[in-house]
C-alpha cells in the first residue's frame, strides 16, 4: 500500500501530493514531491516548460491556510510568483479560497 504519491497535472504543475497521516513529519512529501518535479522537468518531458534562459521548471498553487504545503514549497526553494482568489460556489460550499502560486527551478 503506498504511504506518499504525488502527480504532475497537464500544465506540469504539481496537482497532487499526499503523504498518509501515520507517516507525515518524515519529510516524505519532500521528496515525493521532489522525485516527481524531478521527473517532470527532465530533458524530454511534456511537462518541461522552459523560462528565458533555459531553465526548467514546475509550479503549484497553493493554499494560503495549507501551512504544511506551504512549507514543502518553501523547502523545496519555491518562490511566491503570485497571490490571487477565487470565488467558490456550490450549493454545501460558499467562500473566497486564497493561493499563492509557486515557483520551482
């Protein structure tokens, strides 16, 4: 039974990453995580997106309350490219979800 898995989504960002709640605090969403953007920037890979110079990178919206991802980008030396919200409706469900965008090269 796998413990962690992450998933690259079609625009190369990171869309899931879940490590089950017995085995958190280990760092395995860190290098789950870490292991899948590896992949997904790898010369020849549909996901690898390239900036001005070359460089290869993936991205991952982020919850601003997700304090435990927030901390995976971090490590991962993610950067904030940018915040924004968005309106949430549904008949159960009706609020403002607040992201900030990550950055990784």
């Amino acid at each position: 039974m796998p413990i962690a898995w992450a998933f690259l989504g079609i625009d190369g960002s990171l869309a899931t990453l879940h490590v089950e709640p017995e085995y958190r605090g280990q760092e395995l969403a860190l290098h789950v995580s870490k292991e899948a953007m590896r992949r997904g920037m790898a010369e020849g890979s549909i996901w690898r997106h390239c900036g001005e110079e070359g460089e290869a990178w993936v991205h991952a919206n982020v919850s601003e309350s997700n304090i435990a991802s927030r901390r995976v980008m971090e490590k991962l030396g993610g950067d904030i490219g940018w915040t924004y919200c968005a309106s949430v409706q549904s008949v159960l469900l009706l609020g403002i979800m607040s992201h900030r965008l990550y950055a990784i090269s």
